[in-house]
C-alpha cells in the first residue's frame, strides 16, 4: 500500500474545494452499514469517501484509489480523523485487482467510482484542461507516471486520428475542420498551450455557430483531448470486470459519469453481466436545487447494481 507526503500543493488546493456530486443519492444506493468495507476508486478531496467512512465506524474500512498525487494528499489531509480505518493508494483504478491484493479485507461490500475531471484539475492552469485558463498543454491526471500529454497528440498524431478522436470522443461537428487547421498550424510552429489551441478551434468553427453555443466552443475537442491522453473509456471497460470479480456477493457498485459515452459503456456492462441485478434502471441525476448549488452536477448520471448471491464468479 502506498503512503503519500504532503506537498506545497496542499494550500493551494485547500482553496479550490470540489463539492462531490450526488451526495445523498450515493449514500441511499450504496446503502453503508456499520463495519462494511468499501472502495473509492476516483477519491479525490474524499468527499464522497467521508460521508461512508462515517456509516461504516466503527470498524468499516475504506480504500481510497486515485492518480491525482496532489488530490490524494488533499484527500489524507481531510480524511486524517479516519486513518485508522482509511488507506490510500496512488495509482490508476485500471490495476483495481491487483490493488485490493495488499489491503487486508476479506468482504467488500460496495464500489463507488465518480468519474471525470474534478473542479480542481480544471482550475488548476498547469494541469492544461481548461480552456479558459491559459497553460500548457498537458491534461495528464497522473503527471508523475504518465509520458503522453496533450502536445503530443495535437502535435504528432495524424490529420485523420486527430479527427477520429474529436468526432468519437468529443462528438465534435466541426472534428474535420478543427484537425485540419491543426495540421496546418504545427507545420508553422509547435501548439505547446491551451490559447494556442483555443485560437485554432475558433478559427475552424463560423461565429454565428460559436456565439450560439450553450457552452464554450472548445468545450468538445478539450474533453475529447483529455478523455484520450487518459484513455478514459478504455480503462472504464477494463476495471469494470476486475470490481465485480472483486465485489462480494450482494456487494453495490455504483458509477457517476459526466459523459453520454461513459454512461453507454456502464449501462450495456449491467445489462449484459450475468452477475449483476440492476438497482438503477434509469440513472438517477441531480435535482434542480443541487445544479443551482453545484452547476457541475448537471451532467451527472449515477447507475447502480448488486452483486448476486449466487453469482458465477
């Protein structure tokens, strides 16, 4: 298990606080019980991880998988009254089966995962994943381990995987456009930050379809950029099997997504797991009172299931 040093990061971080979305609706699913164990594997600031830390006292424990170093740190700091029942691990929830190896737990009762990038990340100008902030491109969530940043991808990939990746990631309408001016930027000089690439995208896109946007005109490719140099999608397909293996019989899982793609990938995995009976039918979202408070909220779709007694596995 790994134990992690505080770092200069820490004040900083302590001013940005991120508000864990679906707060109740998780604690209803997962339904905590005293002295149950459970697993975050996307911790962050622990918000989520401290309210089932105190539904499971007084000896439940909880593991707490992140690879974001400087939210992990954050995480032990606000978690410090627990950590005789809380251990933390850096890495990526990819390796969830061999994690669990090193944590002293025979029954899990329940799996939380929240995915996406928190609050923090994009108000932090050197990760690189606001396009409001002017940074270099990087969008790496784990910075220590990862190689491939954003740079790389707008500045070495081809015209057509640059185009695949805004159109399947970012479901981009102008995705064509927007790698074609790329490819004719880079020949001129290296795209090396966010503004740079913000001036591209705009001058791939007509004004009157830039000014009638709900959201940011960047909005897609930036995500499409950080969903791939994380390889989001395909790390959620590949722990998905390794948490029900895991998970106890009649153990919860619970997924928060922010994107239509994710929530495909954990819908059509419910349906098809033979393990598995379905809690959430249709995935349960904010209230309009918890968007006004936390407007990130919007977008959250949280879909649950249960581990069957008599599971295969």
């Amino acid at each position: 298990m790994v134990f992690l040093k505080e770092g200069p990061w820490l004040l900083v971080l302590h001013m940005q606080a991120h508000i864990p979305v679906l707060q109740k609706e998780v604690i209803k699913i997962l339904a905590p019980h005293p002295n149950e164990n459970f697993i975050d594997a996307t911790l962050g600031f622990g918000g989520h991880a401290q309210l089932l830390l105190k539904k499971i006292a007084p000896y439940g424990k909880l593991l707490g998988i992140d690879q974001d170093l400087e939210a992990l740190n954050q995480a032990k700091k606000n978690l410090r009254e627990f950590e005789e029942r809380f251990q933390y691990y850096h890495g990526n929830f990819i390796n969830l089966g061999l994690i669990v190896r090193d944590w002293q737990v025979d029954i899990i009762d329940g799996i939380l995962f929240d995915l996406g990038v928190s609050t923090y990340q994009l108000l932090t100008a050197e990760r690189g994943f606001s396009f409001n902030l002017s940074a270099p491109l990087d969008m790496r969530m784990d910075p220590t381990r990862q190689k491939i940043t954003a740079a790389d991808i707008v500045n070495k990939y081809s015209e057509k995987d640059l185009s695949r990746i805004l159109f399947e990631l970012g479901e981009e309408r102008y995705a064509k456009k927007i790698a074609a001016k790329i490819s004719i930027a880079r020949k001129k000089e290296p795209i090396r930050t966010t503004n740079q690439l913000v001036e591209i995208i705009k001058s791939a896109m007509p004004p009157d379809y830039r000014y009638s946007r709900e959201h940011h005109f960047a909005t897609s490719a930036f995500r499409a950029l950080r969903m791939a140099v994380n390889d989001e999608l395909g790390s959620l397909k590949k722990v998905l099997p390794q948490a029900i293996q895991i998970l106890s019989p009649g153990g919860r899982i619970a997924i928060i997504s922010f994107h239509s793609l994710e929530d495909r990938i954990v819908k059509n995995f419910f349906r098809e797991s033979q393990d598995l009976e379905i809690i959430t039918e249709k995935p349960i979202v904010a209230s309009v009172e918890e968007i006004q408070k936390n407007p990130k909220a919007r977008s959250a779709k949280l879909r649950a299931a249960r581990k069957l007694v008599t599971s295969n596995q």
